[in-house]
C-alpha cells in the first residue's frame, strides 16, 4: 500500500507543474522571453483538473482491483504497468485538448506574441484572399508562387501569404508597423507596378488614362492603394479601368 501511495504522490507531483502554468517561458542565448498565449487558458486548466481526478480515480480502481487479487499478483509490475495506461491517457486528453484549443481559440488568426528586453512581436502566418484582379476589362491571371518566403508570396491557392514577426505595443497589443501587410509590398515582393495609375505592367487602358481601384470585403479601398493593408481573411478584389 505504501508503493501505491507513493506513485500516486510522483504522479500528483509531475502534474501540478503543469496545472498551474499559465504562461510558457523560454531562453534563447540566456535571453528571457515570455509567450504571451492568446487562448484562455482557464478552460485548459479546467481541462488537465478534470482529467487529472479522472486518472487519480482510474488508479484507485486499479488499487481495488489490486487489493481483491491473490498476493502471488499483488506486484509493483501491476501498479506500473497500471501508471503507464494512465500516462497514455493523460497524453490522448493532452493531445485532443491542444487540438481543440488551436482549432477554435483563433490562434493561427491572432499569432503567437514574445517579448524580451527590445520590446514585443507578433509571429503570424495570415492569408488573405485575392478574389479577382482585372485590367481594362479583362482578367488577369492571380500569381502563382512569386515573392520570396521571408515575405509576402504566394503559392497555388489565388491568396497572399506572408509569415513573420510584426512589432506590437506590448499594452494594446496594436500592430505598430504594417508595411509587412500592405499591397504596396505585397506588388513589390512579386516585381508588380502597382499604383494609382498602373498596374502590373500598364499605365493605361488603349492610350485612355486610368486608375486602380481596390475593393477590401466588399469596400472601396481610399488614399493611396499601395498603403491598403490587408489582415488574415480578407477577401481582395483589384480592377484597373
């Protein structure tokens, strides 16, 4: 009885740690940095409690079980084997949970945000959705799989992308810089005129001027076009008449 009071107490002692962790702390070069995990993390600690009870309960199921059986069976091999199956299932629960959290949280839209001594970022991966690009009157074909992948780039799926880290105030948490988000960039990074009055590679339609016109969810985009910026989701429409 003592074994099993004792793997009981190991098994409590390794899980508390992670209960009551609300934030993740990591070292880069002996440099502190503290994540900032934008999903509520009261409903996952609710979570790890209710699955904690749960194995405490399996196992002291598993000592009754071991209790009634013949003392020829009554071996730490069953207690063991017994806080492996337990282990396994804290890891499914930790596994399903993590899935679900990032699924639903809105993580992959909000990002990921650090801070160290410089000050705080923003570590994104957004798309937003170019939904037609026409030039005097015609369609353009959408680029596919131009820009590099340090920046804003696409690949085969009529979307931008763009992955990096964005400067954020570390109390509002507001974008400070969104040069990395604007379609002026954007055209940059795939060697595009882009402006008021051209476009790609036109500067008018049949010898008649003429100009962008950029259209965000379904608005009419004002000022300068190549400052529109642009967040994860957007759907974009360009037409140049």
């Amino acid at each position: 009885m003592k074994k099993a009071l004792l793997c009981i107490a190991v098994l409590l002692i390794l899980l508390v740690p992670v209960v009551f962790a609300d934030e993740a702390e990591f070292t880069i070069e002996n440099e502190y940095l503290r994540a900032h995990f934008r999903p509520d993390v009261e409903a996952a600690t609710a979570a790890w409690v209710v699955a904690i009870l749960g194995a405490v309960a399996l196992l002291l199921l598993a000592l009754k079980k071991w209790h009634h059986l013949p003392k020829k069976q009554r071996t730490f091999w069953f207690l063991a084997t017994t806080l492996v199956k337990i282990a396994i299932l804290l890891v499914v629960v930790y596994m399903l949970w993590s899935t679900y959290s990032y699924m639903f949280s809105g993580v992959s839209k909000t990002g990921l945000e650090t801070c160290d001594a410089s000050g705080c970022s923003l570590s994104v991966h957004w798309h937003a959705y170019l939904d037609s690009m026409t030039m005097c009157g015609k369609t353009v074909e959408r680029p596919w799989e131009e820009g590099d992948l340090s920046g804003a780039h696409t690949h085969k799926d009529n979307r931008i992308h763009v992955h990096t880290l964005l400067a954020v105030d570390p109390q509002t948490h507001a974008i400070l810089d969104t040069t990395d988000l604007t379609l002026g960039d954007f055209f940059n990074a795939i060697k595009w005129k882009f402006n008021t009055t051209c476009f790609k590679d036109a500067c008018d339609c049949n010898g008649a001027p003429a100009q962008t016109h950029v259209r965000v969810n379904g608005n009419d985009a004002s000022g300068d076009v190549r400052n529109v910026t642009w967040k994860d989701g957007d759907r974009i429409t360009i037409d140049f008449s």
